[in-house]
C-alpha cells in the first residue's frame, strides 16, 4: 500500500548512521533495496519521489548551516551526512530504474537535485574542504621525490656527476629529505566523508561528460598558457611545449572537485584504502592523476595480490650460466604462459653454490637488466645526454629474433613490478609513455637525442628560406644502405619551407620517438601486458613508472642507518660508529655496490629501506658481529644481512668494507 511505502521511506529517512549496530545498516539497505524495486515496476512512484525530495530539500538545509558552524578540529560528529549519502543513493537508484519504464526528462536526477538547491550544498562542502586543504599525510621517499618537481633521471645524473661525498647538491638533498609530517585527518573531515561519497555518486565522471557534451566543444590538448605581458608563443614554443592531454572528464564539475581538493581526497584514502574498492572508485577510474603516487602504487599492489590470490601456478625453476644469462633465461621462459610468468621464480647460477631464498632471485634480475642493453643484441640505443637512458634501436632487425626478445625483455619488466623488484633499467621519457599507451609529444625528443632537438628547434626560430633543402622524408643508413621514409604521403617530393616548418618538426618528433621503432614498441607493450594489465598501469605517469621499475635514484644513508637491527653490536659500538662514517664518504656508485653487497640489489625500495624484502616478507638490514680481524665483511643478501668483524680501528674497517664490496659485489658463495 501507499501507507506502507511512506513508512519505508520515513524509516530510511529517520534511521541513525547506518554505521552503528549490523541491524540498523542492514535494515536501512533492505528498506532501500525494496524502494528500488517497488520504483523498477512503477509502484507508487510519485509517493516516493515526493517524500524522498521533502527529506532531502530538509537536509540539505540542516547540513549547510551546520557546516557554517564547523570548525576543522572541533567538529562533532553527526548522522545527517550520513543520512544525506543514504538518501541520494537511494533516489539515485530509485531514478535509474524507474527510468527504463517511463521515458522523457521527468526523471532527471539533475533535475531533482536542483529542485533541492543540492548546489548550495556543494558550495558549503567546496568552502569546507578548502578550510582542510592543510591536510597532510606522511608521503614516502618516492612521493617527496615526485612532489619535489624533480625527475628521477635528473636526481640520478646529478648524483653520478657530483663528487664525493653525498653526490647531491645542498638544494636537492633538501627536497629529498623534507618530509610532510604526519597527521591523521582532522574531525571535520571525516564528517565530510559522506558528503564526498554523495558528490561522487552524482557526479562520477561519466555523468558529467555526458551532459557537457551538449556544450561547446573543446579541443583535446590544452594549450601552454602566456602570461599576459608576453606576447605570442613563438613557433618553437608552441612545438615543443610541455603540453598534456586534457579530457573531457577532467573539465567537468567531478574533475575539478577532485583537482582542487587533492589533499584533503588523499588523506582520506591514506586513512581508509578500502575507498578507492568503494565509494571513491570514480577517483581511481576517472581521475587517477590526483592521487598521490603512495596511494596509487597501494592500490596498484592490491589488485595484484587479489589477482595472484586467485590463479595458482607452480614455481618456475631456472638454471642459468652467468655468462649466457639473456639467452638461458630467454629459451627457458618463451615456453611459458603469460599467467604462468606469474608465479614465483628460483634461479641456480650453474657453478655457483647460491641457494635462491630470495638473495639469488636478486641477482638475476640486476644481471639479466645489464644484458638487456648488451650491444651485441642491438636492442637498444643509448640515448643522448648525461642521463643514461636507452630508446629501441631501429636497426634491431639485424637479429633475426629481436621482436621475440622485445617482447622477452617486455615481459622482465612486468614481471620484475608483479614481484616488487627494481631494476637498473632506465629509459627514455617518451619510451616510458609508450608503456603507458600516451601521447609522445615533440619535446621528448630532447632527452633522445639533445643535438638533433637543437637543430629542430634552430629551423623553427630561424627563417630557413634558401638555407635549408628539407623535404617531408627522413634518410637512415640501413647496413650501408640509404633509406628514404616519407613522413607524410609523397613526403620525398613535398619541401620544407617557412609556412610548413611546424608540420615537418612534428612528424619527424613522431618519426623519430614512435614510426621508426613501432614493431619493437609493440612488441615489448605485448610482453609488458602480459604481465601486468594496461589497465592497472595506466595509474601512472612517466615519472611514476620509472620509479615503478626503477626505484629510488637516491641511496640516503640516514635512512638506512634509521632502519636497521644490530645482533652483538649497539648503535654506539666503536665499529658501528666506524662504519655509518665509513659508508657515508662513499661515492653513489661505491653505495649502490654495497647495497648491492649486502641486499642482493642496488636499487632502493620506494618506501625506503623500512621496505626492503627479505626471504621472510619485509625484513630490515642487519648488522651481526663476526669475528676474525684478517677477515672480510660477508653478506646474506636473502636476509639483508651483513656480517661485519671486530676491527681493530677505522682504518682497518674501511680498508676491508672498500675490497669487500668492491670485489665481491656479485656472484654467490658459501664463506
């Protein structure tokens, strides 16, 4: 009857948090849940239309002007926020299925919502939200890093060229150590919660594009903005600005709710994960670009171990010869599946006595990441600059097999982030991007091939009218043979003059980053997704995923010294002083061989070193007395572990911890 269904309603309405006791939030749902049937078969819909929109018109008044009177560290809690999330699912629900019975605008949510002035409530949250953009959360060495603005390619060059000592400047070393401090979400906050949660239901992204397409249309990239005392962009600058991809989703009402209440969205996620499986799953969809990176690398692990949780495979055993590691390890895994890769790994070195308990399994991948770019396998270019990154070799097809190693090394690389290990394996900005499926944009022509982009950007400031014969093609020297490739349709035939220039520039950034190494790009892609979905990795942004495969570019001696156990020494034992002395006048490369001495690798877990893995899950680094002053330091890389003798002094200390880890950096025995 009526009567019942009005009781229905004023029961959900009424009801508590819906948090609180189990069958207070279970009966709310079921009430919902029959309102919701009772509106898919055209029941007394007008009823529950009417009572609903009185209830919400109500709270949204009660809301607003309580918001007024919030303070962000004194705000009690309350159930009508609660109430308020409760009943726009419901509406919402209610709307979209009785939508399928009866057609025309007179079920428009947007039109119930406005009819409520929800607006104005918005508008109390958007000011709330600012008042809270404070909100912090403790962010990760990988997250300063990201936050600092710099480039994990920049900090890592910066550190190589530097000198001895730490390698970094004083203004680098400052960004890297700050640290956001740690505050739990203030109370106002969490009693915005529901009111978020309420947005999002609203307002998810896909909703919002689709009634901003009736709109003026927008172009698909933003352009660099000027600033008003600067005149036009000149040619260059348009070219090769730094432009990014803006969608649709991003210029709606949810993309910039989420763009400019970042902060306040990630401690919220940083407090409760479970958000981004719930409730906040538009964020992740939608608009994963403003989440922080510790919150995304969360989410991306979770879906992994539910992933692995839910296909079993047996381990995959590997005998491999140090010197043949590439092409042993290629024939023994091009057999296997993709969700076979998936599974744990054990490698045995043949002539070495390693038992892999996770120290050995370390060692294959940072072996296995050098001979990737072996030149002998002509897979990879070094690219130009100081930072040491590696683009596909166009001429790779000089091995019969190379598209079959592109997607091999393809499949390392996603296996190596399944597993949680990094590699030294560094590559070019746009080659990151290919990863990612983005949109490679001229400028990252630069860090492929610095002199090249020069002369680009010369012909564009430059009027190149009777200096330049270019045509739309580009030559290569294939074994002694000239190659012309035409970069647009009869490109050989089409010169280059000073209206057309921009258009030639482009398509040869494109030439040169995508067209001229496709089949490899392809190829590798393959492999990669194998592994991991495009969809999961698709979080990330360059920066990200270098960090991703990479880890940090930094060694922070201070963090580890903070991290690590001592069994028969104390942190005041002369050779414990001695050596945190010793091991901070290291050079970057003496730390990364160290590192890679006592842990099995020389990358740096993204959380730092409270994150380092051993053979039984996270297992911090370890100093243990030994004994034996003639002896050397030795190292159990499954337990992270350093064995370190009584030296008599210092000098004897640094002279054996130096020819340690110079000496015996890789390979596996027993001592």
């Amino acid at each position: 009857s009526q009567q019942s269904v009005l009781s229905l309603c004023n029961f959900l309405c009424q009801a508590g948090s819906g948090y609180g006791a189990k069958w207070e939030g279970d009966s709310t749902h079921e009430a919902a849940d029959i309102l919701v049937a009772l509106a898919a078969g055209g029941f007394h819909l007008a009823a529950v239309r009417d009572e609903l929109m009185r209830v919400l018109a109500q709270l949204v008044t009660e809301i607003t002007s309580a918001l007024g009177r919030c303070q962000p560290t004194t705000a009690e809690p309350s159930t009508l926020e609660t109430k308020f999330l409760r009943l726009i699912r419901t509406l919402a629900e209610v709307v979209k299925e009785a939508s399928k019975r009866v057609s025309g605008d007179a079920l428009d949510i947007n039109r119930f919502m406005v009819e409520a002035d929800v607006d104005s409530l918005w508008d109390a949250l958007d000011r709330a939200l600012t008042s809270l953009d404070d909100t912090e959360v403790t962010a990760s060495p990988a997250q300063r890093l990201l936050l600092s603005g710099l480039a994990p390619s920049q900090v890592r060059v910066e550190g190589q060229t530097a000198g001895f000592g730490s390698g970094f400047s004083e203004a680098t070393s400052e960004k890297l150590s700050s640290s956001s401090s740690a505050a739990p979400p203030k109370p106002l906050l969490n009693r915005l919660l529901p009111l978020i949660e309420a947005f999002f239901v609203l307002h998810n992204g896909e909703t919002d594009t689709k009634v901003e397409k009736h709109s003026r249309p927008h172009s698909a990239v933003d352009e660099p903005s000027t600033p008003a005392s600067r005149g036009p962009l000149s040619a260059a600058e348009q070219v090769f600005a730094d432009r990014e991809e803006v969608s649709q989703i991003e210029r709606s009402k949810f993309g910039k709710f989420c763009r400019k209440h970042r902060r306040p969205l990630n401690a919220l996620v940083k407090q409760t994960p479970a958000l981004l499986g719930r409730s906040f799953a538009p964020l992740i969809q939608r608009m994963s670009s403003c989440l922080d990176f510790d919150n995304k690398r969360s989410y991306f692990r979770s879906q992994l171990r539910t992933r692995r949780a839910e296909s079993r495979y047996e381990t995959i055993r590997l005998r491999v010869r140090r010197n043949e590691i590439f092409m042993d390890s290629y024939q023994q895994l091009r057999v296997r599946s993709g969700d076979e890769m998936k599974a744990k790994i054990q490698v045995q070195f043949q002539g070495e006595e390693g038992i892999d308990a996770g120290g050995v399994i370390k060692e294959w991948y940072n072996s296995l990441a050098q001979e990737i770019f072996n030149p002998n396998y002509a897979l990879f270019l070094q690219a130009g600059g100081k930072a040491c990154t590696y683009h596909p070799n166009p001429m790779s097809s000089i091995n019969r097999e190379h598209l079959s190693f592109f997607q091999f090394v393809g499949r390392i690389i996603g296996k190596a982030i399944h597993d949680g290990h990094n590699l030294e394996a560094f590559f070019t900005r746009g080659f990151y991007k290919h990863m990612l499926g983005r949109t490679v944009i001229p400028l990252d022509l630069e860090a492929f091939d610095p002199e090249y982009f020069v002369n680009l950007k010369w012909t564009l400031e430059n009027d190149i009218t009777d200096i330049l014969e270019l045509t739309f093609s580009a030559e290569s020297d294939e074994f002694g043979k000239t190659k012309i490739v035409d970069l647009k349709e009869n490109g050989r035939n089409i010169p280059v003059t000073e209206d057309n220039k921009k258009e030639y520039v482009q398509l040869m950034c494109e030439h040169k980053l995508t067209h001229s190494v496709k089949p490899q790009i392809e190829a590798f892609v393959k492999g990669l997704h194998e592994i991991v979905p495009a969809s999961l990795l698709s979080l990330f942004d360059d920066k990200e995923l270098e960090l991703l495969i990479s880890g940090l570019p930094d060694i922070d001696i201070e963090d580890l010294r903070a991290n690590t156990e001592y069994h028969n020494y104390t942190p005041n034992s002369d050779q414990i002083v001695w050596f945190w002395r010793v091991l901070g006048e290291f050079t970057q490369e003496q730390k990364a061989w160290f590192l890679q001495f006592a842990t099995g690798t020389s990358r740096v877990p993204l959380e730092g070193f409270k994150g380092l893995i051993g053979m039984r899950g996270p297992q911090k680094f370890s100093i243990h007395r030994a004994y034996g002053e003639q002896r050397l330091p030795s190292a159990h890389t499954c337990f992270n572990q350093l064995d370190l003798p009584e030296y008599s002094s210092e000098d004897v200390l640094r002279q054996k911890l130096v020819q340690a880890v110079t000496e015996a950096h890789e390979g596996f025995g027993f001592a």
